[in-house]
C-alpha cells in the first residue's frame, strides 16, 4: 500500500511496498480478463486484469484500459485487490443517482 498523509503543509515520510515491482512487473505472458457483461460490444472500452507473479513470489493484479492496452497500468497487492473488490461489491464505486 501506498500510504501518504499531510500535516500542518509537511508531509509524512511515504511507504511504499511496490517500489521493487514498479518497472519490474513481466507483463510480457500476461492473461488479461476484460470484465464485459455478455452480449456487450466486443469494441467497446473495457476495464482488463492480469493476475500476474512476481520474483518476490507474491501474485500482483495489474489493471488496464481495454482501449489503450499500452497506457497506465495499475498494479495492487493482494491487499489492496481485495479491498478493492470489497468495496466495489459495497458499493463505494455506485454513481450517485
């Protein structure tokens, strides 16, 4: 995780535990699943992860646009996947209606 906290202007010393990965996940194997409802256009832009192992033993889920498969990618530890999940199944994510 990726921890940053601000107090009075200054800013907290950050932790972060991926700064071995970053740059250094293979995504060159990598099995993308694009979250698509059935029947949905196969043109369309989509949400894709990859659950990818690293040298450290530990599985990354990395996440990209369907549509720029060359852009950003995002990497979450197992933690930050879950917690993730969790709060989209929670609803966190919802537009306002």
């Amino acid at each position: 995780m990726l921890y940053l906290a601000l107090m009075s202007g200054d800013s907290a010393p950050i932790y972060d535990d991926k700064a071995h990965v970053r740059g250094n996940l293979d995504l060159t194997n990598a099995e993308w699943q694009r979250a698509a409802e059935p029947g949905a256009d196969p043109d369309g832009e989509y949400v894709e992860i990859a659950f990818v192992e690293h040298t450290d033993g530990v599985t990354y889920t990395a996440m990209r646009n369907s549509k720029h498969p060359d852009g950003t990618i995002l990497v979450f530890t197992p933690s930050e996947w879950d917690a993730f999940v969790q709060g989209v199944r929670a609803g966190e994510f919802d537009e306002p209606w």
